[in-house]
C-alpha cells in the first residue's frame, strides 16, 4: 500500500537550478493576463505531444545503446502559477542579464525565448518582459554560410538579411521562428554559458502559455546538454517536485557513482536521435507482477519531462487498469467520470487522505521505481493512459512518474534516485 504523504527534501552537493511547476506558487509570479489552463486542455495538449512523440519513434526498429568536473544546478518549480502544468527554472540572458522563465523539455535540442520585435498578434503573453537583444553587449545573430547556421538542420529556416533563421514546430500544434542566436546563459552566481546558441523568437502560435521560452535538454548538439559536454561532461539530472508548493532542481554535471540510483541503460532510436529511451520490462501492483509478455514492452519507453501523463502499450495498460481497480474498490473508494484520456478515476470528497496499491515499473538491468502517491494519481485519476502505437511500440515515462525521483542521464544509462525533491 501506498500512503499519500508530502515530505520534500533537499539534495545534491552543487549549486542548483530551482525547477518548479509553472502553475505553483512557487514559481515565479505571473500576472493576472496568465490564465491556468483547464485539464480539458492540458491532456489534449498532452495528448498531441505523446502521439508526436510516438509518431516520430514508429518504424525505428531495434534500439541500441547510445554512450557517451564540475557541476552547476538550478532550482526547478512546477510552472502552475504562470499556466503550465510542467516544470520551469529561472535562468538569466545576456549582458546584463535579463531574468527569463523556460520551460525544460527533454524532449527538445533547441532553446528559444520571445524577442523583441514582437508583434502582439505574434507572441503570447508571458511572465517576463520580452528579451531585447539591442539591450545586451554580448548578443550576436548567427550569421548565414557559417557553421553554426549549417548545424541548425531540421530546424533550419533560411536567411534573412544575412541572419540565419530558425523554426520549431511542436507535436501539440505549437512553433516558434526568429533569428538564431547566440549570448550569455547564466545558471547560477558562478555558472554562465557563454556564446550560447538559442532561437530568438519573433513569431509564436499554439498552446505556449506564461513561459519566456523554452529549454532544450535533449541529446543532439543543439541542446544545452551537449552545447556544455566540454565543462560538464554532457551528464544531467533533475528532480521534478511533487507540488506546486515544493521546489525541485535541474543539474549540469554531477560525480559519477553517487549512491542511492537505480539504474537501466539508455538506449536511442535512429528515427528520433533526441529522446532518451529505456526499456521498461514489467509493472506490478500492490507488491504483484503483471501477467504482461515481454515483447508488449519491446519498443522501448521515452523518458520525457515534457509529457504529463505516462503512455504504455494497450495490453499493460488494460493489466495495470484491472489491477488497480481491484486494489482500488477492496479500499471502498467510489468511482468517478472519466476526465478525457484518464478513465479510472475516483471521488475522494471527505477523505483526508488516501491508500493506494502500490505500483512499480521494472525497466532492464533490474532497475525498479516505485511510485509515491503523487506518481500514481493526477486530477484524482490513475495517471496512465494507453499509447497509440499498439503493443510492442513506444511508451512515454510522462512527468507524473518521475516526480520526486532525481532522474540522472549520463549517456550511457538513467538512473532514478526516490524522494530527491
């Protein structure tokens, strides 16, 4: 059984990036124009990105492993307070430095922030004031023919006045394009990136909300990950709090062989070299395996701070759906409507607290990860839902697992360390 329970601590030996959740009173202040989104709306948004996700992977075909001082860290919050229901750090920009609020996304190479031009029609609102590239000294637009803009790839989108040019397209629907761009990223008093390559936006459309911009975490050389390999050894971690009252924290670099992770390899997928992939081997409930056959689980499984809501492939999610219902009505819980893509939901009204069957997820090399309450449920539902792809495609590990875990990949494995945060 699982007891619902809040005990956050703190962690880690470096100097940290705070991580919140964007919508939480712990993120940074938003003002009053920056609505909370309905969880209508957050699990269609989510729902858009899994099956982007899952899109880009299909096809892939066997993964394999994909390998590979000091050490900087950033408080993280969850984003609730600027309306988001992911997680943000704040970060500084430029010379002087400009406070921004990005969102972090393993999912993504690409960083981005709103800039100045910006038409009102082209950019949403957002918490800070847009970054004004004529404001700081040390700001460049990459220039056309060089390099760095032939690097760009996928996201490459011509030249304009000599300035080379980017765009993203999101898998909700979202973009952004600008002039990409380079200056000083400071983490923390003692950590800056200089030169760092970052889109500056000038034209937003979609679902973006509250956030200055986004950053990139994922495993192509665009990302801020592998733009600092030579200072931090391209190794990262991050722990995603559990409430919107609680701080978690997003780590650069950290020693290797520090105790407490369990431990499965990181694979990768040809067709979609940006995501981190594991390979989840079972689940099981209340202290049971799932009678699930291995080959369900054999397309792997991203690791995606971006994703809300965890994905599995039909038949596991249909075994851990009986299960928990089981466990679930033998503690007398009423049931409740389903909410969009969550369909096993509960009325919990007058309890003060609630006991869950237990579920862990078995990934290979024997690493477990047993969930906390908050990793279990969200909006009062199981925070599961079946993938698209069908049995033996791509999971996605969405950021409700993952809450209160420090979550390390250091290019050859990822390790998850519980209650971090």
């Amino acid at each position: 059984m699982t007891e619902v329970s809040v005990g956050p601590q703190r962690n880690g030996t470096s100097a940290v990036l705070r991580l919140t959740h964007r919508h939480g009173p712990c993120a940074p202040s938003r003002t009053s124009s920056l609505a909370t989104p309905s969880v209508a709306d957050t699990l269609r948004a989510d729902q858009r990105r899994a099956e982007y996700i899952l899109r880009r992977v299909s096809g892939a075909g066997g993964q394999q492993l994909w390998g590979s001082k000091a050490a900087a860290t950033v408080p993280a919050n969850w984003g609730y307070n600027i309306g988001s229901l992911n997680y943000v750090v704040t970060v500084s920009l430029g010379t002087p430095g400009v406070t921004q609020t990005l969102e972090v996304d393993t999912g993504s190479d690409l960083s981005w922030v709103q800039c100045k031009p910006c038409a009102a029609s082209s950019c949403y609102s957002q918490k800070d004031p847009l970054f004004d590239p004529t404001q700081t000294s040390s700001y460049a637009a990459v220039p056309c023919g060089g390099s760095a803009c032939a690097g760009l790839g996928i996201y490459a989108d011509g030249c304009s006045g000599a300035q080379c040019g980017y765009v993203i397209s999101y898998g909700d629907g979202s973009n952004t394009t600008g002039v990409y761009s380079s200056d000083t990223l400071t983490l923390t008093a003692k950590d800056a990136v200089e030169g760092f390559f970052f889109g500056c936006g000038h034209a937003q459309n979609g679902l973006f909300s509250g956030i200055d911009g986004l950053l990139g975490l994922g495993r192509q050389e665009l990302s801020l990950v592998e733009q600092t390999a030579g200072t931090y050894g391209g190794v990262f971690s991050y722990c995603l709090p559990t409430t919107p009252t609680s701080t978690g924290y997003l780590t650069l670099g950290r020693p290797s062989g520090a105790p407490g992770f369990s431990t499965t390899q990181l694979l990768s997928s040809p067709s979609a070299p940006t995501y981190y992939i594991v390979m989840l081997t079972g689940i099981s409930v209340g202290g049971q395996q799932l009678s699930v056959p291995a080959s369900v689980f054999a397309g792997g499984t991203v690791v995606d701070s971006g994703t809300v809501i965890t994905r599995l492939p039909p038949t596991a999610y249909a075994a851990l759906r009986s299960a928990f219902s089981s466990g679930m009505a033998s503690y007398g819980y009423p049931a409740a409507p389903p909410n969009g893509i969550l369909d096993t939901c509960y009325n919990f009204t007058g309890y003060g607290s609630a006991t869950l069957p237990t579920v862990a997820l078995a990934f290979s090399g024997g690493a477990t990860v047993t969930l906390g309450a908050d990793g279990i449920l969200s909006f009062g539902c199981l925070a599961f839902a079946a993938s698209s792809g069908g049995d033996g495609g791509m999971a996605i590990l969405g950021n409700v697992q993952q809450r209160s875990f420090e979550v390390r990949i250091d290019g050859v494995s990822v390790g998850f360390k519980p209650s971090s945060c």
